[in-house]
C-alpha cells in the first residue's frame, strides 16, 4: 500500500476533550475521528487494526469450539420482557419504536436474544453443547462517554453464549473460554489480567474480568501478593479485627454549629477523626436501612446489596432521612433515630467501637462517648466498604495493593436465569425435559485497540504490537522523485508482502523530520528508511519502533527484507 493512495490524517494537536493518553493517540494517529461524544468513525488506520483483533478473537473462539452468528442489533422489545430486563436495563438503553409503533431496543448486549433463538432449536441433549458468539455493534447510552473507545454509546463487542446440559458442562465450557480468553489478550500483545468480580443480580455465580492493567483504568483492582487473590474492588473482600479501648464514660450531646465534614467535627470535639462512625440510610428493596462505617471509609453498594439479600439498595433522598432519623443528612446516627424499628448495620471495622462521635439525629449536634454495643441496637456487622490499600486479605492475611485496570472482556456463569425465563429446555436420555445451563462471554473489541495503544505508548506515539498494527514495515521512500530509490522501495514492498508482512510505503514528498515523526506517531512496528543517500552509502536503514536511533541497522538491499522479517 502507499501513503498517498490511503487515507491517513495525523494531527499536530491533541484534542481538547480527550483526558488520557491513548485517547490523544487514538485521534492524532489518525485511527479514528469523532463524529459526536461516544461515537467514533474508524479511519483506514484503525480499521485496519480492528479487523486484527477481531481475526485473533475470531480463531481462538472457533479453535475453543465456538461457532460465529451474527444476530440483529435492533431487538424487539418482547424479548426484553421476557427476563424483566425491559424496565431493569433503564436509561442505558437506546429505546425506539417502528412504524407501527412497536418498542425496540438497540441492543446492548444480546442475552435474550441468543436465548430465545436456541429455544426453538434446542430439543434433545445430543445436541449439547452449543456455543456461539457474534462481533457486533452494541450500543448503551453510557451516563458519562468518555476517554474515546473505552466508554463510547456504540462500540464493537464479541459477545458469546454456551448452552450446556448442566452445571459440571457448564463449568468445563467457562474454564475453556476463560483461557481462550487468555490466549486472545496474549495475542493481541495486551497483559490482561482475569480477576474475579460480583455477579450482579446473578448472586454468587463465578465470574471474571480481564482487565489490562494501566493507570488510566476506571476500575480499581485488588491484588494479594501473599495468595494471589485479585478482584474488583466491587467484590473484593477484607477481614478486620478491630481494637478499641473502652471508654465509659456516658454520651455527651455536643453543638457543632458549621462543622460540616468529619474532621470539622471531630475537632470541635477535640478527637481524631478516627473515632467519627459515619452513618448513612439507604433504601434497599423499599426498605430504610442505616448503615454504619468507620468515618473514613465509603460504603460498597454491592457489598451492602448482598448482606441484605435485596434486589437494590439506593441512598435514600433527604426527606426520607429526616423521616428515618429526625435529622439531615450531617447529623445521622445509630442512637435513638427517630424510627426506632429502623434495621442498622454496621461494618465489622466498627465491632466493639467505643468512645466514638456519631450524629445526634438532631440538626447541628453529635454525639461523643458512644460504645455502640452499648448505646446503640446494630443488627449485625460484615464487610459493607470498598476495600483500599493496606487492607487484610480475607484469603490468606497478607496485605492487599490496589491497582488501575481496564476491563477488556468478561466471562460469566448464568445458570438458567435466562433459560428458565424462555424455558430453554432439552430431552435428556430418559425424555425427560431439563432446563439449559448457560454462559456468557464477552470481549470489548474496540475498547482492547485501545487498551493496547494506553499499555504500549511513549512521548513519540503509539508502540503497536505486531500482531496488531494497521501494518507491521513502513516503508519510508525519501525521495520518491529519484526512480532508482522508488524502485528499491517498490522492490522490497514487493518482496515483504510476498513474505506475507503488512507493509506500506511513505511516498509523500515531505521533508524526512515529517515523515519519521509520522511514523513514530502512528507507530509502525518497524521502519525502514530507502534513500538516495543511504543506498549510496551502502544500504537502507532498519530500525525497530520500541529501540532507540543507536540501534539503527545499515542493511545491503538484498538483505534487507529477510532482516526486516527477523525484526518482527
Ligand atoms: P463496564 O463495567 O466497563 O461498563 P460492563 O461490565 O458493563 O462494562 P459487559 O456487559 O461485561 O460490560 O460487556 C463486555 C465488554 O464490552 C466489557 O468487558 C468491555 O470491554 C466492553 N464494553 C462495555 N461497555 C462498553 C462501552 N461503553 N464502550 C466500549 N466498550 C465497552
Ligand atoms: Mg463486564
């Protein structure tokens, strides 16, 4: 391919709204353009880079005994029903109607779909297992689009779904896709991570995330380095032994006009901030709840969700706050709120509190010397917050760290949430009706390309891996006017592409320092410089993306494209 007859646009400037650096990259190497937040056009570049990784996905799903479909992407409304997920999926959802005024979704994932598809074709176990996947278009109105593909209202996503006679088949298909998976992020040259996560409204059932590990990550990961334990910090768990010193002495109401934060308080009241049990009220499945946490620490919604066995928990509106406790939001406590039925749990970095600062559930005051197995009536204590660095792991004891990732796929055991809804079901040996067991897989395409770009980047550029660069050689012909040097150039693009590398070749008549800036921007993993100057001096120039200009090879012509190939 030459420069000139492709399209490639590199910008000089980074673009205004993008927050971290492979979104800058992605828009100034010309691998996509955007149209408006969340949607983005792939240029030839990009384009070129996807279709990669969606081959890789491609060969290792078929090779783990998957078979690809490709299902619409707008989905009667019907099926979404069927699970509840109509009204459940709320405003993510792209929602229109047909002319006919028939609801229909855009789909965002595809669950329903596959599972009503293999409903009608699924009748005997002699045809189980059944596994098929899909790269498709998904679309979710995302409540804050950002950071380029990473979170975007349309995005690729191989999603995949297992159907199998029972639980043990089903566990031995995840196990396959968990390594295929492996084997996908390995491919693409991504280090991705599998780390366990929460089920979601899936209760306790395994599931994974592979996440590449990068500062720009939203998600914060925890890593036990003593056990290997590594989860999202939605689930991750902690022990705490807590050891507070009684204190006797009897609760105090103390006036804390304009004290607004923890630290405000506590030190109206001459205390550490330490000693602040913050209380908040939630609504779980309709119901309040006060939930108590060391002063420091933030309530972990899941975690909270399912100690109480609810559906949802959601942070209750100040009105309610005021009905549950008698006081706003600052001045919440466990003693005496003004709903003495009102469930309160607390978290077990509190067991044994004493001498503690709690709200008075009275406007402007607290409390101080509160001994909460004595002042107060906790129903029960657990792990309810978001675990952070420096905590205990509940496995093995040790130290947890906390990292950054990127949640580049997921795989899921679903059980038979949805077979049961579309009463998937198969004859057994003794014709006997049994329901499927089901699990889902899914790869984000598009948001891996760039996962790559933020894992493999320096001040220059982009650093492609080879197996997914938009190509692997490029060719840089500086002076495409002299015949004898476009012919060299020509000649050893030839030869590459017959040895099977993608290559292109910088024709443009631009000064050299725009065109290795280019080519270190868009970051082809290897360069080759053919120039009338070089080839007089005994050769072209090899050089690899991710070595330094000393380590720059003068190569003879007819060697050139067999060292080019080693250097891949
Ligand atoms: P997230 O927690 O990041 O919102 P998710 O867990 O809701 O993602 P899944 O339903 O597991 O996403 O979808 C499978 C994969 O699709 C994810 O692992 C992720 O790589 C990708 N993905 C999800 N949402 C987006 C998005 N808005 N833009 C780009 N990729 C996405
Ligand atoms: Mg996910």
């Amino acid at each position: 391919m030459k420069w000139t007859k492709t399209l490639i646009q590199t910008l000089r400037d980074n673009p205004q709204d993008a927050e971290i650096d492979s979104h800058k990259l992605l828009m100034r190497a010309g691998i996509c353009r955007k149209t408006a937040a969340g949607l983005f056009t792939f240029m030839p570049l990009g384009m070129r880079s996807l279709k990669k990784i969606e081959q890789i996905v491609r060969e290792e799903m078929d090779a783990a005994g998957a078979s690809e479909i490709l299902m619409p992407a707008l989905q009667p409304s019907e099926l979404w029903r069927k699970t509840g997920r109509w009204d459940a999926m709320g405003a993510n959802m792209f929602r229109l109607k047909d002319r006919a005024e028939r609801d229909m979704a855009m789909g965002p994932t595809a669950e329903e779909e596959v599972t009503d598809l293999m409903t009608n074709i699924i009748s005997s176990y002699r045809q189980l297992p059944l596994n098929v996947y899909q790269i498709q278009t998904k679309f979710r109105d995302e409540t804050r689009p950002r950071f380029g593909l990473m979170r975007s209202k349309e995005f690729i996503m191989k999603d995949g779904y297992s159907f199998d006679v029972d639980a043990e088949a089903a566990d031995k298909t995840y196990w396959t896709m968990y390594r295929a998976y492996e084997r996908i992020f390995a491919r693409c040259g991504l280090k991705a991570t599998p780390v366990q996560a929460d089920g979601g409204d899936m209760g306790d059932s395994m599931t994974h995330e592979f996440h590449a590990l990068a500062d720009a990550g939203e998600d914060a990961i925890a890593f036990c380095d003593g056990c290997g334990y590594a989860a999202n910090t939605e689930k991750a768990e902690r022990v705490c032994n807590p050891v507070f010193g009684k204190v006797d002495a009897p609760v105090e109401e103390v006036h804390t006009p304009n004290a607004k934060t923890i630290d405000q308080v506590a030190a109206f009241m001459g205390l550490d901030g330490s000693a602040f049990v913050k209380s908040l009220v939630y609504l779980a499945d309709g119901e309040p709840v006060m939930v108590c946490v060391p002063g420091d620490r933030d309530v972990n919604e899941v975690k909270l969700r399912r100690y109480l066995g609810a559906k949802s928990v959601t942070l209750a509106d100040y009105a309610l706050v005021r009905d549950v406790s008698g006081a706003g939001v600052g001045s919440v406590g466990p003693v005496k709120p003004l709903k003495a039925d009102v469930r309160i749990v607390a978290d077990i970095g509190l067991k044994g509190a004493s001498g503690c600062i709690v709200g008075a559930n009275k406007d402007d005051y607290h409390l101080k010397n509160v001994d909460l197995d004595r002042d107060a009536k906790i129903a029960g204590y657990a792990d309810l917050v978001i675990v952070r660095e420096g905590d205990v792991c509940a496995k093995c004891g040790k130290k947890i760290t906390i990292r950054r990732g990127i949640e580049v796929g997921q795989v899921f055991k679903l059980g038979t949430k949805y077979t049961k809804a579309f009463n998937t079901v198969y004859k057994d040996e003794n014709a006997a009706e049994t329901l499927c067991v089901m699990g889902c897989y899914g790869v984000g395409v598009s948001r891996t390309l760039q996962a790559v770009i933020e894992q493999s980047h320096d001040k220059d550029g982009i650093i492609w891996p080879s197996s997914v660069a938009p190509y692997q050689v490029v060719i840089e012909n500086l002076d495409p006017s002299v015949e004898e040097v476009t012919k060299v150039a020509d000649e050893l693009e030839a030869e590459l592409v017959r040895r099977g590398v993608d290559v292109i070749v910088d024709d443009r008549e631009e000064r050299p320092g725009v065109k290795f800036k280019d080519a270190d921007l868009i970051g082809f993993p290897v360069r080759v410089v053919v120039g009338a100057k070089g080839l007089a001096g005994g050769g072209v120039e090899v050089k690899r993306r991710d070595e330094d200009k000393s380590k720059t090879r003068i190569v003879p012509v007819a060697d050139a494209a067999a060292e080019i190939v080693r250097s891949l």
